[in-house]
C-alpha cells in the first residue's frame, strides 16, 4: 500500500510539472493522474492532418507557453521567443512560409506558432561565446522549451507537428520578428482528424553506450 501511494505521488508531481506549475493547473482530457508520464510520452505524435472545425482559445496558447517557461535554459537566460498565429489572416499568412507540403498537412490547424531565440544569450558570458557551440546553445534551449510546449499540448489534449521546413525571411517580415533573434521552427498546434501511426525507433544500444 504504502509503494502504491509513493507510485500515485510521483505521477502526481510529474503531471504538474508538465502543467507549468501555475494555480490554473487542471488535469489533462487525456491523460489523468492514473496514468504513467510515459503514457503521455507514446500519446503524443506528429500530426499531419488536423480537424478543421475544432478551434484553440488564446488563453489555451498562453498555458503551453507557460509550460515551456519552465524548461531549464543556459543561465536561466530564457532565450526562447514565441510569435502566435491565430487570426485566419496570419494564419493564411504563416501556412504559406512553411513549403506546399507542409501547408497541406496543417491546413486544418487552428494555430501555427512560430519559435526563435535571442542571439549572444545561451553559451555567451559577457558577449563572447564560452565554448565553440556558440549561438548553438540557444537553438537546444529553444527545443528544450519546445519539448515542454508539446508535452503539454498533448496533456491538454491538443496535437503539434514542428516543421523547420520556413521561409525564415518572410517570416520575419509577417510577425516583425528582429534581427537579434534566430528564427526555428514552425509549430502546428490543433486536433488530430485521424490516429497516426506509431513510427520505429532505434534499439536503444545504438543510440546509448555505457562506460
């Protein structure tokens, strides 16, 4: 009894976790406090066809983008930049950044974000780069904030698709995004409008050694 409540805890600290910490937490529609994080981690997938009549409130954008705050960064220098599209104009607009491809896949997202960093911040001390990775910390701090975005996405019932497919220019010119800021990736956030397949991973031994 007392392995099972320790059991309930520990999946109880980790869904808040996932949440953002804030005083809004509410448990997911997918996932509850009797399932395993990893059950999280296997629901959530690429998804590459949305349901077009199913919409995403702004105040919903602004508890992902919470979440991603708790990611750790460089310092706590908190490089990561979110710019929202989510009127149909910018919506339009953005869709027609990311390659034809793309574009058909996310046509029924109701919501396209797209993530930058803040140059000269991760892996810089007092404006010069502290090892030869350089501004490259910034782009791992910013998927770092990105893996937490789309965990609780999937916690909120919600589905992504990060493309790195985008015209990072036009981009730039759309949402008025600064030169001091590096821009990645676009993300999908919506409802998938069928299940996705499960794709194979490598044996973990080709991906890990021991020493």
């Amino acid at each position: 009894m007392k392995n099972h409540f320790a059991l309930i805890a520990g999946i109880a600290a980790a869904v808040v976790l996932l949440s953002g910490c804030t005083s809004r937490f509410s448990f997911s529609r997918n996932v509850t406090v009797n399932d395993s994080i990893d059950d999280l981690f296997a629901s959530r997938r690429s998804v590459r066809s949305y349901d077009a009549t199913k919409s995403i409130s702004e105040e919903e954008v602004r508890t992902l983008l919470a979440a991603s705050q708790q990611a750790p960064s460089w310092a706590n220098r908190q490089p990561s930049r979110y710019y929202v599209a989510i009127s149909p104009e910018k919506l339009a607009a953005v869709r027609e950044c990311v390659g034809e491809r793309n574009a058909q896949n996310v046509a029924g997202a109701p919501v396209l974000i797209v993530s930058t960093f803040v140059k000269g911040q991760s892996g810089f001390g007092r404006g010069v780069a502290t090892n030869e990775i350089g501004d490259g910390w910034g782009a791992y701090d910013n998927g770092l904030a990105n893996a937490y975005l789309i965990l609780k996405a999937r916690d909120m019932g919600f589905d992504t698709l990060i493309m790195g497919f985008r015209d990072s220019d036009k981009l730039r010119s759309i949402l008025a995004i600064p030169d001091s800021e590096e821009v990645l990736a676009v993300i999908a956030l919506g409802y998938r409008a069928q299940e996705p397949g499960t794709p194979n991973h490598l044996a973990l031994d080709e991906i890990v050694k021991f020493y």
